[in-house]
C-alpha cells in the first residue's frame, strides 16, 4: 500500500457522520462515584456556513482529506480530525514502523522526526502535521540500505524483541544530526523518552556512541 | 476518543469568540488534550486550533530588559534559548527536565501551564473525582503518595507544571485575552486553589486566551537554580521541584529571595516564610537550611505523602544553594 | 540404537569425563574444550536489520483485507453481578460488524472482559464499545492481602475462603535449630505486584476460511495456542495455524490462547472477516497478569562459623483471582542448610490474576532471602560475601563469586569507609539459580536447496532472544557455513513442533534438535560429495563453505557445488530433542554484584554498575547473551526501585495501568553493566545450551536491596524501595 | 509429591508447564509447584465455568465442569 499516494481504507467507511452525538463514548458512564456523564457531542456539520468569514478553516468531524509529507513524498489520506499521525502512518499509510505502545507520549516507540525534531506521533493529530516534514524509519534506510545508526544498532545488538527499536532508532539518529561527537550522558539523556522493557540500553548506547564515530566524529569524554 | 471538528480562527478575536461557544477546547501542542481526550476526561465538540492564528511562537527580549515567551512557544525552545539560560536560568532548566525530549519538541508554553493535574484519580476514566465534578477527592483515605502537602482540600492534586515555579519565582505575568479584552496578570494570582473551585487550577475565563509569558528584567546580582526530585530519572513527574532566586552581593548577604515549589500543592506554592528567613541573612547552609524548615512548617500530610516533606526541605536548602553560587550535594 | 561416548564435561578448573548413553542418530554432545568457528563468537542477529530498520512484522502490523477491528468492553467494577448486557446499540452502530457477550454471570475483577464489537475502524470499535449497556450489581469486594484474611472480608469466590490451602515442605527439625542457633534473624519482606508490560501488547489477528483458523497471535507459544484453539473451536489442530513472526516481548505472560485471542476468533467468525484486537495499553496492565505480591516471614539461624542451621519461610502472595505466588524456592536451594521449612499460601483478592512471569517466585524469595542474609551477617560480624561462599553448595557459583567479586573489586569497595555525606554508597551481592536446561520434543528440518541455501525450520518463536540467530548459528556450525547463509524460519505451526518459550527453555530446546537436523543434512550432502571427490562418506568433512576429505583440504567441493548436485529440488534432514542426558549438572548458578548511591536526604537511589556473573552452558552468541543479562538487570532495577501496581482500597481500580504512572526503568536509570559467563561444558544436551533470560532477572532487586542496606546502615524490606520507604529506613520520614 | 501423575487433571486446565509433554505424551502438571498459574481453558481465567478456582488441587472428577482428556 505504501507508494500509491491515496489511502485505500477510507472506501470502506461511509462518509456520512456515522454517529449522532458520538460523545457517548465519553460518556461512558463513571461508575464509581456520582455519575454525571459529561454532555454528548453535537456533531457539527462539516460544511456549516462561516458568515463572516471568522473561520479559516473547519475541518471534521467527518472524514477529509489532507495531505502529508512523509518520507519526501505528498500523500493524500482521508480522516476524521481525531485520528493521529502515529495512526494515519500506520493505518492509512501502511508504514508499521513507528510502534504504538503506550498511546500517551511515555514511552517513545513512535517516535518520529518532525522537521528533523523527535517527536511522539501518537500525541498529535494529523491534521496538525500539514505543512510540517515528516520522516519516519522507513524514511531513514531499508534493510539493504540502512542508516549508519541502523547499522550500528545491529552491531551492537541494540535491540531484542525490536518494538522499541525504532524509536530509539530516530531518536538516535536526531541527536546525532544535531550533535555529531555525543558523549554517553548526552546520549542517555537524548533516548530518555524512549522505554525498552528488554533493557537494552547498554547497547543503545555503545551503538550510538559507535554510530557517531562510523561519522567521522571523536567522542568527547564520556566513560563508555 | 469522541469525534469532533477543528476549526482554525482567522484571528485571535475570533478564537475567542469560538472558544467563548459551549464545548470548545483550545488546541495548541496538543499533548496534554490529547491526553485527556483519549481517556475520555473531555469532549469537547470542537478544538480550536490556536496555531496561525497570531505569532505566539517567538520568545523576545523588551525595551525593559525582560523577556516575552509566547504561547506557543514549545519546551525544546524554551530549553535551548540562550537568553533564558544565562539570565532566567531556572526557567531554562525546568523546560529541560519537563517530560520526555520527544514531548519537549511538541508541548508549548502555554500548554505546560494550563495543563490538567496528573492525578490518577483525575486521568481515570472510571472514577468521578471532585474535579470531574464527582462529589469528593478519593486521594485523602486513598492512593496519596503524589499529592499536595500543602494548600489541599477538598481537592489535593498538586500542579503538575514544572515550568509554572520558576516562572512564578521570576515573578512572571501572563497575557490573556478573552471576551472582555486583555487582562495582564501576575502568574502567582493566575493559579488558583481547589478551595475556591475545586474543577478548576487558574482563573483563565471561558473563551480566554493564554497568549504570551512575560518575565520582568531579573534584579541585578540575581542568580536562580531549578532542582528536581523523581523517583526515576527517565521521565517521570517530580515528587518535589523547587525554583529559587538569589539576589545577593559580593559577601552572599542576601538582599531578596524567592523560593516557589512544585508539585507540592494544587498550585505552584511560594514560600514567603522562606524568603523572609532567606532575605537579610549571609548565605550558608544553615540560612538555607533555616529557610527550608520555615518553608514547609505548614505541610499538612496525607496518609502516604509525608515523606516529600524532608524531599522538600532538602531542595529548597540546596535550590537556594545553588542559586547563591555555592554548590552543594 | 544407543551408543556410549566418553566426553569431557565441567568448567575451567574441573572438568572430568562423563560416560553418556546417547542414541544413534545423535551427534555427539559438545565438551570441555571443543573448538568452534560459529559457536561462541559475537555475531550480531540474522534479524537486525529487519527490526533496526523497522520492516520486521509483528502481530500488531498484520494487514489483511476487508480486516476489521476488535474492542473489549471490560468491567469498571472490581465484583459485580452481569444482570444485563445490551448490545443492541452498538451493532446499530454503522460500521460495527459483530458484537458478542462474553457470557459469564460474574465479574471478579476490574478489567475482566464482558463483551467486544468488531467494526470497520479502531475508532468505531471504541465508539462502539462505549454504546453497550451493562447492567451491573456492584458486590463487595477485597484488594488488600491484610483485609482478605479477616473472617469478615468479602470472598473473591463465592463459599470458598479467601486463603487458600497451603504448601509446606519441611527438612530437618527447624525450630529446634532455631533454639540452638549461635545467631538467628528474624524479619518481614514484602514484594509489590509487577506487571509484565510488554511492548507488544497482547493480541492476534484471526481469520476464518471455511472451517480453518488462521491466527496472527503475540504469543511465546504458537503450538499452545494453536491446540488450546482446537479444542475451544472443535477442530482437528491441523485446522488452526498460528503464526508469530516477531513478538514485541512476553516475559511469561504470552502462553496459551488468552481471552483476546478467544474472542479475536469468535469475532472474526461472527463477522465473517479477518478480525485484529490488540489491548490497549491499559488492559495490558489489568488483565493480562502479573507477577504476585509477597509477604514473607523469614527466619534464619547460623552457628558460631557462619554457616546455617535453619532457614525458614512463611509465605503469602497475591496477583489477584489466581495462584502461583509461591516463593519459596531460593529458601529451598540457594544455601546449603539441613533444616529448612517453607510454608506458602495463595490469597485471592479482586484483581488481575497472576501470570509467570520471568523466573516466577524467585525475584521475591531471593530478595528478602538476601537480605535477610546480610541483616545475618551483619549479627555474626562476617563479610557479607564471606558468608555467603560458607552457605555455597555449588562449585560453579564458588568460582563466580570468585571472578565476579575479583571483577567487581569487591574487597576494595568493602574497605571504602561509608562516608556520612549526604550521597552514600554501598555494595551488595546476590546470589542466583534456575534450571534451564529445556526439553524434549522439538523437532527440526534442515534443507539444503539446489542453490546452496540453506534453511533451518523449526515451529518456536522469537521473543526476543535472538533465537534465529543461535540456531542459524548452530547449523552453520555443523554444516562448515557462515551463520548468514542460514535462514531460520520460526514462527508458524505449518513447521515442525516446538515448545512455547518460557522457563528459559527456548535455546535449550530448540539447538540440540536443529544440530541434529543439520548434522545429519550434512551427512546426506557427504553422500553426494563422496563420488564427487573420490572418497568415503565417512571421510569427510565440512569447513569454510567447503566440503573436503578430512587431512586432505585440497580434495574439496564447494557446498554450493554439492548443492548443485541435489537431484530433487532441495535436500531435507530431520532432527529432534532427545531426553535430556545426565550429564554434568542440571541447575544454573548465577550471581550479581551492585553498587548503588543513596541520596539520605531524597531516599532516591540509583543503580552505579553491576557485575553479573552467570552460567549458561555453552554461550553460542555472547553479543545477544550480554543483551540478555542487560535485560534481566533492567527489569530487576524496575523492580527494585520502581515498579508497583497500586490498587484502590475502596474503590477496587488499579489507579496506574499507564506507562507514565506505572514506572520503568529507563536510559538515565540504567548502570554500567559488566556481563560475564562462567562457560559450562555441561552435556545434558548435545549442544550444552542453557537458557539465560531468567536466570539474570532472579538476583539484581535483591543485590540492590542488600547494597541500599550497606549505604544506609539500615534495611529496606519492601519493595520497591521508593523515596518514601528509604527514608522511613533513615528514620527521616 | 504423591499425588503427581497419578492424579487426573481436567483435560481445560492449564498452566505453563501443561503446555509441555511428560515422555509419556501427558500434560505435564506439577500439582506441588506453588508458582503455577493455572488457567481453565473454557474462561481462559484461574475460574471453572462453574464459578469456582481453577487449579490442579480442585479440577478433578467431582466438578460439574471436569472434561476427560480425550
């Protein structure tokens, strides 16, 4: 799926709102304490009027369509509002890289460069992402091809069961975009968003620290 | 997830006007919404985007010698602006140690400020909390290890802002504008006690707008230090951070001193009992270590939380240390 | 049928031959001091790239098409009576697909499932869920350990006590011991509930084609799954595959078809579509186990030497609405004591049940062990480590506290004076075993195509241990070939049995039947190389990508040209895991020495460096054994210092099933680690394999323990040792 | 320890080491372990469909819920 620009899912759904008041997931009642369900939703209409012309633009609820750079390509997808970029990679894009673990930002296994920054792509909406460069680690090598900092990942067997591993990957590889010749206290403290239940940080680290030295910088100090 | 709209505004008067409609939530990094929104906390029937509206993004120095932060602003930034690091150096270092690097790169000034307590009672999807509008704080005769110590009840999260103490200690002011026009207020008056309203953690009105953080020029001789108490060291929320000032000469005789502590109360807490202790006295370690005592003599535990009283005693006698120049444990 | 062989089995400074009866179509196991060109040197995985480059895929990434997907709805109520359950509001829901109950009349948990919806999207399954209406009665209902035990306390089963009978072993006379004892200790440790938290959350993507099953499933055990879906489903096993690429991680809770799985079928076959359901993160935190809480009365009593004379253990542990909290078994096997008495009991409370998890019992029973050790120690004046090599019973834990201590430069830091600063430091060591030595009846293929490729395809799976490197390794070893020319193919039924992987048992299990698969694959290319060359079979051997006559390296075929000569289109030999032998030793020794700093007036600690010091038999690939050994120290820092599920005592919810308020170790938590193996030439094998992944989770909470306790003169016998308990230790809170 | 193989399991229960063969072809049950975690297969939960534990004390011939293994 990846490749042909226009996501394939989205002919499945209606295009109708599909929900009236779709607030009633939130307001799965709180069963402990007084439950006091908070308001159902009003579905606005997706093409209400805009007299005055106080709105730029209203998007949702329903589907629309919006492009994204990913990887140096535009693509077209088309979703609801709510859905996140970790979502529309994975679900509508079909690059299954970036990992969802912990869906709140704690853990960094969707990790993402935007405009060559980490960031967690489970913590903001794709719609916010327009305009924005997005390289995912696919965008960064392939297994035939991989980026000095994949590679220094498989040398030092920076990785175990590998979900974690491209997050930590991209984050690795930002820091070294910005900071050629870490040491081991900047490196640690570069992947600290980033959680492996394996535990393979000791070899996150020797692999970043061998990664920036495969670059061409010297390490300045550090005790690894 | 509840499904809703994002609209942009042309202009920040009409983000006001949108955000002063029933069910609107102002969109901004987005971290801490979405946060909410996925734990079905809110549901707002429509976000408004608060990005392109006006600047917001830049973080300048004014004619007075201060410096404005706009909302929009995002952690990274804060962190790396050389301006703030050499003369607002707490408020550089409270951004730095905020969150994860990846959250830095997404989460803004404003958002840091306004964002709701971390409280598990509160982020629960199950519990209606007194905050949620439920009718009583499950935290006393409950799960307390995180919560206030000082300033609680009925409600006793703790601000979850580490950026907010040493903002409050540089005596810093945030813009607002709302459906009356533009307000400046202090940003120690901006936050609010759960004694007043326990649903809420500032005074920011329906449809207002956080638009700017603006930082007086520090005193002269002032030096400030941010310090930090986790249980973890790769992300995780303070048990207790404290941001203190040092305005002192030569001879460290202290002249004026702020100390303001994080996550220790429903708001950023400022201890006047410790500046007074602290101003007038020769920095040592016993002045800071007379100002710490003073500073959580009104600490009023819970059942699980008594221990971030000595935590907070030590970084406040060390906070304070630092910012005088004298290095300590 | 059987033959005897004479090999040389042990470690550095005792080795001795061992007669072992082995049977003919086995090769003969690995000794002390064979010579290897694969076996043995760091060989970065076969996999890497896949995963570093993020194209490896697991269940989580299956795509099918017209998939639909799966939600759990799930009791906010720790007990409650399902009265009603009304799904006719989320199957009116457009886009929703099947919707079923999960039918059972009681719900004794907060998290356990009650219903679930398939539909078009992630989004609407949630929307969907959040539409269907129970109708609960609340019952009363019990979290806490303590408040299980009173005779007024709600039953987690309804007629049945709380408390379940007891399992005692007793050898020797303690009590009397006890009496007799030069110096006794007596104290109380306690252990927090752990939870798994695997990355991959639990899940699996089913699809229905007539009346097959195929099943994507995030399991450690895809034959388990594969017969438990036979039975719930009707079918004969060849019916159902099961299918496990890559595992983002298990630890112990991914055996067996679970509820997800269950229900991923039952959904798929109602909605007559491909159905994927992976937990949210939170489900992964409530449902999917844990490993126990522990409260354990330990006693110990020495004479004036130094060495027990009693050692006993009154147990109780909780994960939830199941068993298996035992911890008794270090008390049973780490020392050497004539009177040893344990007593364990499971409580039930309303939670989560309990699931293995890494070495189940041992983490808790070697901490307050341990530490109770050193409070002993500390009685008899003895240095700590002195004390433990008098109470050793096991040569090859003698030698690693030798190279460990010697490594960890343990008698220096003991005469470092404990300053009184406010950052203290202190050492502690700990000691480790389990018993990984595997079992019979994997079986294994190995091919050899017509192009000189070479595969090994055996029906385990990876979670994340390097198992296609080890046994790609294993065959290019007997086969004379670079570890790259193999490819291990894992990870589906439609391959030849295995057993799931959990109790260490993965590499133990799985090498000896693929050497054997390959050796004798090599056997069957000698015949077609013996013409090729002008010799015996028997006269040759395989080298370097060569196949050569033995003595004589210029008579030699290229393997691909003996490749070529395959008259069909591939070559295939077959290979199985025999009962183990005696061999040398069954049990595993390990030990781990730890080096914190106590900040006194935070009661933070931090993890300085640790020497872990392990046996595992014979090493095949020291690069991703060091991984091993860094994963187990990681999650024993976790659970030293930070990890806890914490459960609401009046409300019943576990108020931290995120991974911000359920605390792991990460990046600027981690120590330097310094990895090494005590190799085992042990023979119960024929490749001597031992597993690794327990045996270093097993010591790291409890060397912590006991290094905290050197750092502030005082025990912390709780874990985890948060801010709050260190300095309740300090008596400054 | 007595009790060991001799003792008939439900052919639902499992645990663990269920998931392994004795080199007799059994489940292999270690009835005296205090670390198994057992499940019933019908509820995939250490629950018989009848309400009660779940584990190889219990599962035997008198439960309305016992299967026998083939």
């Amino acid at each position: 799926m990846p490749g042909n620009g226009d996501d394939q899912r989205v002919h499945r759904l209606s295009r109708r709102a599909f929900i009236k008041g779709a607030g009633a997931a939130a307001a799965a009642a709180r069963l402990i304490g007084a439950a006091v369900p908070l308001p159902a939703v009003e579905v606005a209409d997706n093409s209400s009027p805009n007299p005055d012309g106080a709105i730029a633009e209203r998007l949702g609820p329903g589907a629309v369509t919006i492009e994204l750079k990913v990887n140096g390509a535009a693509r077209k997808i088309t979703v609801e509002p709510r859905v996140t970029v970790l979502e529309v990679l994975r679900d509508h894009l079909g690059l299954y890289g970036t990992k969802l673990v912990c869906d709140r930002g704690a853990c960094g296994a969707c990790t993402i460069h935007l405009d060559g920054h980490p960031v967690v792509a489970c913590m903001m909406l794709a719609v916010d992402a327009r305009g924005h460069e997005i390289v995912t680690i696919e965008g960064l090598g392939t297994p035939d091809r991989m980026h000095p900092v994949q590679a220094a990942f498989v040398q030092a067997d920076a990785l175990q069961c590998g979900f974690c591993t491209p997050g930590m990957v991209m984050s690795i590889a930002a820091l070294l975009e910005d900071n050629p010749s870490p040491n081991i206290d900047e490196i640690k403290r570069a992947v600290a968003g980033n959680i492996c239940r394996c535990g393979t940080y000791p070899h996150v680290f020797n692999a970043a620290l061998a990664a920036a030295k495969s670059r061409g910088a010297k390490p300045k100090g550090g005790n690894a | 997830m509840n499904r809703f709209e994002v609209v942009t505004p042309r202009d920040l008067p009409n983000a006001v006007k949108l955000l002063s409609g029933r069910n609107h939530a102002a969109l901004a990094g987005g971290v801490d919404l979405l946060d909410l929104l996925k734990q079905n906390i809110v549901a707002p029937q429509s976000l408004v985007n608060l990005k392109g509206v006006g600047a917001m993004d830049a973080i300048e120095t004014d004619e007075s010698g201060g410096v404005r932060i706009g909302a929009l602003v995002k952690l990274s930034e804060v962190a790396a602006n050389p301006t703030l690091r050499e003369r607002y150096g707490a408020v550089a270092e409270a951004a730095a140690q905020a969150a994860t690097p990846q959250v830095r790169n997404l989460a803004t000034v404003g958002g840091n400020l306004l964002q709701r307590p971390r409280c598990w009672y509160f982020r629960h999807p199950d519990v209606n909390c007194l905050k949620k509008g439920g009718d009583r704080c499950y935290a006393p005769g409950g799960l307390n290890r995180y919560h206030a110590i000082l300033g609680g009840g009925p409600s006793f999260i703790v601000h979850p802002s580490n950026l907010a103490p040493a903002l409050v200690a540089f005596a810093a002011s945030v813009k607002l504008i709302g459906p009356g026009g533009e307000r400046t207020l202090e940003l120690e008056r901006f936050f609010t006690l759960p004694r007043i309203d326990p649903t809420r953690e500032n005074v920011l009105d329906t449809g207002e707008v956080l638009i700017e953080v603006m930082i007086p020029a520090p005193a002269p001789g002032a030096a400030s230090a941010y310090l930090e108490a986790r249980e973890k060291q790769s992300f995780d929320w303070p048990l207790v951070s404290v941001a203190a000032i040092v305005v002192s000469d030569d001879t460290h005789l202290i002249r004026d001193a702020r100390v303001v502590m994080g996550a220790v109360a429903p708001i950023p807490w400022r201890s006047h009992e410790a500046e007074t202790a602290l101003r007038g006295a020769r920095l040592d370690s016993s002045a800071a270590a007379r100002a710490a005592e003073v500073a959580l003599k009104p600490a009023a535990p819970l059942s699980d939380n008594g221990y971030k009283v000595p935590i907070a005693k030590a970084l406040v006698r060390r906070a304070v240390l630092r910012a005088g120049g004298i290095e300590t444990a | 049928m059987a033959r005897t062989v004479t090999v040389r089995l042990g470690f550095t400074g005792d080795t001795s031959d061992v007669k072992l009866v082995i049977p003919d179509e086995e090769p003969t196991p690995w000794q002390w001091g064979d010579k290897f060109s694969v076996v043995g040197r760091a060989t970065p995985r076969v996999d890497g790239p896949l995963k570093a480059t993020g194209s490896a895929r697991y269940t989580y990434d299956i795509d099918l098409p017209a998939m639909l997907y799966g939600a759990i709805l799930r009791s906010p109520y720790p007990h409650a009576r399902v009265r009603a359950v009304d799904l006719s509001r989320a199957r009116a829901l457009p886009g929703v697909r099947a919707a079923i109950e999960r039918g059972e009349p009681i719900v004794r948990f907060a998290g356990q499932e009650v219903a679930a919806v398939a539909a078009v999207s992630p989004a609407i399954a949630n929307d969907a869920v959040a539409l269907i209406k129970v109708d609960y009665e609340p019952l009363p209902f019990v979290t806490s350990m303590e408040e299980a035990q009173k005779p007024s306390a709600p039953r987690v089963f309804s007629d049945r006590s709380n408390v379940a009978a007891p399992s005692v072993t007793e050898t020797g006379n303690v009590a009397s011991a006890l009496a007799q004892a030069a110096a006794t200790h007596e104290a109380i440790y306690t252990t927090a509930v752990q939870t798994h938290v695997s990355l991959e959350t639990h899940g699996a993507v089913a699809r229905w084609e007539g009346d097959e099953l195929t099943v994507w499933c995030s399991t450690q055990g895809i034959f388990t799954v594969r017969d438990d879906l036979a039975v719930l489903f009707n079918l004969p096993p060849d019916k159902v595959r099961v299918i496990t690429a890559y595992l983002g991680g298990g630890f112990g809770s991914k055996f067996g078809a679970g509820p997800e799985v269950v229900i991923a079928a039952q959904l798929a076959r109602a909605a007559g579509a491909p159905v994927k359901l992976m937990l949210p993160r939170s489900a992964e935190h409530l449902a999917t186990g844990n490993r126990p809480s522990s409260l354990q009365h330990v006693k110990l009593g020495a004479d004036r030497d130094g060495k027990l004379v009693a050692i006993e253990l009154v147990e109780q542990g909780s994960g939830g609405i199941g068993g298996g909290a035992g911890s008794a078994g270090p008390f049973r096997t780490l020392y050497r004591c004539a009177n040893v008495r344990t007593e364990e009991r499971d409580i039930y409370v309303n939670a989560g049940p309990s699931s293995p998890m890494r070495a189940p019992g041992w983490p808790q029973g070697c901490f307050a062990l341990e530490l109770a050790m050193d409070e002993l120690a500390r009685k008899l004046k003895l240095d700590r480590l002195e004390f433990r090599r008098r109470n050793n019973g096991n040569p090859v834990r003698a030698r690693e506290f030798d190279v460990g201590a010697k490594a960890f430069n343990w008698e220096e830091k003991s005469r470092a004076p404990r300053t009184a600063g406010t950052r203290r430091r202190g050492i502690g060591v700990a000691a480790a075993a389990w018993h990984a030595i595997g079992s019979a009846g994997p079986q294994a293929q190995a091919i050899a195509f017509r192009d000189g490729r070479v595969a090994i395809r055996i029906g385990t799976q990876d979670i994340g241990t390097g198992t296609r490197n080890i046994l790609a390794m294993v065959a290019a070893e007997e086969l004379g070939l670079s570890p790259s020319r193999v490819a291990a193919e894992i990870g589906d039924t439609r391959y030849l049995f295995s057993v799931p992987s959990g109790g260490s048992s993965t590499a133990p299990s799985n090498t000896p039947a693929v050497r054997q698969a390959a050796a004798h694959l090599r056997e069957k290319l000698f015949l077609i190389a013996a013409p090729m060359l002008g010799a015996e079979p028997g006269d040759l051997e395989a080298r370097d990508g060569m196949i050569r006559v033995r003595f004589e390296p210029a008579r030699a075929a290229s393997f691909v040209d003996v490749c070529r000569r395959i008259p069909a289109d591939s070559l295939a030999a077959q290979g199985e895991h025999v009962p183990n032998y005696a061999g040398f030793r069954h049990d595993q020794a390990g030990c781990q020495f730890v080096e914190v700093e106590v900040d006194v007036e935070t009661g933070i600690v931090a993890v300085l460096n640790v020497t872990a010091v392990h046996d595992a038999g014979r090493i095949v690939d020291p690069l991703t054994a060091r991984s091993q050994v860094n994963g187990g120290v990681l999650m024993g820092i976790g659970y030293a210092l930070f990890e806890e599920r914490r459960l609401d005592p009046a409300i019943g919810v576990m108020v931290n099933p995120t991974m911000d308020d359920y605390k792991l170790a990460g990046p600027l938590d981690t120590p330097e680690i310094n990895a090494l193996f005590i190799e085992v030439a042990n023979g119960v094998t024929n490749t001597g394999v031992l597993g690794l992944g327990e045996v270093v989770h097993v010591a790291t909470a409890a060397a912590i323990a006991c290094a905290v306790y050197d750092a502030i003169g005082a025990p912390v016998r709780s874990l985890p040792m948060t801010p709050d308990k260190v300095l309740a230790a300090i008596g400054r809170a | 320890m007595a009790q060991g193989i001799e003792h008939v399991f439900c052919a639902m229960l499992r645990t663990k080491t269920a998931y392994w063969r004795t080199p007799e072809g059994r489940r292999w049950f270690e009835p005296e372990s205090s670390t198994a975690c057992y499940t019933c297969l019908l509820t995939q939960r250490p629950i018989g469909p009848d309400g009660l534990p779940a584990n190889a004390q219990t599962c035997g011939p008198d439960r309305g819920c016992f299967k026998t293994d083939d």
